[in-house]
C-alpha cells in the first residue's frame, strides 16, 4: 500500500511539472463513466474540457486503478460520479490519492448524477446472500435515457456553481439539451414499438432501467444473483424459463463470460446480442444521442 502510494505521489507531481494539458481558461470535468461525460460536454459547451474514466466497454463496478486516472483527477475541477455504489469498488481509493480538495465528497464541484433518480430495485432487506445489491437501488440508471434530463439538471447546477459567469449559457445549453432528448425519445419509443412487450434475459441487471422505458421484460439474467456467476443448475432452470416464455434475446455487455451467454442463448433457442453497458463502448455510439440510435435499431434488427 505504502509503495503504491509513493507511485502516486511521483506520478501526480511529474504530471503536474511536466505533462501539462493546456485546458486554458476550461474547466477541467472527470466523469466516471462516458454516459455522464457526453450529458456533461452539451452542458458545459466550450467553457469546459471533459473527460471519461470508463467507457461502455467496461465494466463500471471494477476498474483498476491506473495511475492515468490519478492524474486526471488531480487536476480536476468537477468530479461526476453515477452514484448509488457504482464506483464504490475504486473511485473512493482513486479520490484520496487524488489530493483534490474541489473533488472530494460533499465539494461543490462534486456532481452525484443519481440524485433526484427515481432508482428501481431498491431492497427491502440487505444481505450478501442476494450478491451484490446497493442499499440505493440498481444503479445502472443511465440505461433509460430519458434520465439523463434530471442527470443533465444535476450537472448544470454545479456547473453554474463552479464558473457562476457562464451561468446563462449553461441554463440556455440545458433547455436545448432537453429539447434534443425529447424529440430523441419521442424517436427511440417510435422505433422500439415493434418489439413492445418481447422477452428477454440480460447478463448483469444493466438493462433493467433501458427494458422498463420502452416495454421489455426482463424474465431473468444469466448471473444467479448480481455479481454471482451461475451454477450449472441455475443455468438449466434459466434455459427451460427461457424457452417457456418464448425469450428472444440476450443481452451481455463485451466484457461478461460470453460462452455462457452464448450457450443459453442456443439452448434456449434465443438470440445473444452483444452490446456495450453505455456510451462510448463501440464506433456507433460515442455520445448518448448516437448510442441510444445504435442500441434501439440493432435490438429490433437482432429479434427479427
Ligand atoms: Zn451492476
């Protein structure tokens, strides 16, 4: 631990001597995932400069900690976290060998994107034995899109308090956010509508916020609990549940045990689509525009 702290330390001072980024007169924003980076960039226009820690082609729970991620955190103005134990596994660590006072829990520039969610799968009783369930709810949120206004609100807000000067075009960048994601959403929903109802299984709960927004039911996931890989037991169970309810598709994120995926999608006669957790996971979605676009179009495509 002691080493791995003097790394840092010597990490964070060369950068700061040595590597420097020219932000300018920007603000410098982390997020620590790409679904909140791009909500952040249409926010914060040319007055900030923003960047991701995680992309949709990784898993947000468990990240190592590089000392890359150090660096952007040190000099960071405004922190965005997911919340709801998302990052709970490394963003606290990642925090205190930041040395950042601006980014540290309850900082105005602190931004918990959660905030104001109303979450789904929130527990009625804790316990290990259910794997890895957050007191908060499930946290992968930012699968429903229509999220990202109350997001984008959060954002905006600290935003206004960080640079308070810019304060009018942030608040003028919010409204034409909302605008843009109301006609996407009315988009999405159009292009959904065939597949209205369809069953499918997910890997991890990732999907849940994405299947409740445009009529998909969930009839199971491939791990037996979050976090919990299945037992060759659970996965007949999965498969014969599967085939009775007619599931159609499976959805598994890149970086899942795909073999698995892939032998209950055959066994049961469904169709594995492979798809990033969020923006920034493949080419066709690098923003939350262009993503949901991708996602809806390939899922209808897949159960045809
Ligand atoms: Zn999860």
């Amino acid at each position: 631990m002691k080493q791995f702290l003097v790394m840092i330390m010597t990490v964070v001072t060369v950068w700061v001597s040595a590597a420097h980024v020219d932000a300018g007169d920007k603000i410098r924003v982390v997020a620590t995932i790409e679904d909140l980076a791009c909500i952040a960039r249409d926010i914060g226009g040319d007055a900030v400069m923003v960047t991701a820690i995680a992309g949709g082609a990784q898993d947000p729970h468990f990240l190592d900690a590089k000392p890359s991620y150090l660096v952007q955190l040190n000099r960071a103005d405004v922190l965005i976290e997911n919340g709801g134990e998302l990052e709970v596994g490394w963003l606290p660590v990642l925090v205190n060998g930041a040395r950042n006072r601006k980014i540290l829990p309850g900082s105005p520039g602190r931004v918990t994107a959660m905030n104001g969610i109303a979450m789904l799968e929130v527990p009625t009783r804790l316990s290990r034995a259910e794997g890895d369930v957050h007191p908060y709810g499930n946290p992968h949120f930012t699968t429903d899109p229509a999220n990202a206004e109350v997001i984008a609100q959060n954002i905006c807000a600290v935003f206004c308090a960080v640079v308070p000067t810019r304060t009018a075009k942030f608040r003028a960048n919010l409204v034409a956010f909302k605008e843009h994601l109301d006609a996407a959403l009315k988009r999405w929903q159009g292009t959904m509508a065939p597949v209205h109802g369809m069953k499918i299984v997910t890997y991890h709960k990732t999907f849940s916020y994405f299947a409740r927004r445009f009529g998909l039911e969930v009839v199971g996931t491939i791990e037996a609990k979050p976090g919990v890989a299945p037992s060759p037991g659970y996965l007949a169970e999965l498969v014969a549940k599967m085939k009775a309810e007619g599931v159609k598709l499976v959805l598994a994120e890149p970086f899942r045990d795909l073999k698995v995926a892939q032998f209950a999608a055959d066994k049961s006669g469904a169709k594995l689509l492979i798809t990033p957790s969020g923006v920034g996971g493949n080419a066709d979605g690098r923003d939350l525009f262009s993503y949901f676009d991708w996602l809806t179009k390939t899922i209808v495509a897949a159960a045809k």
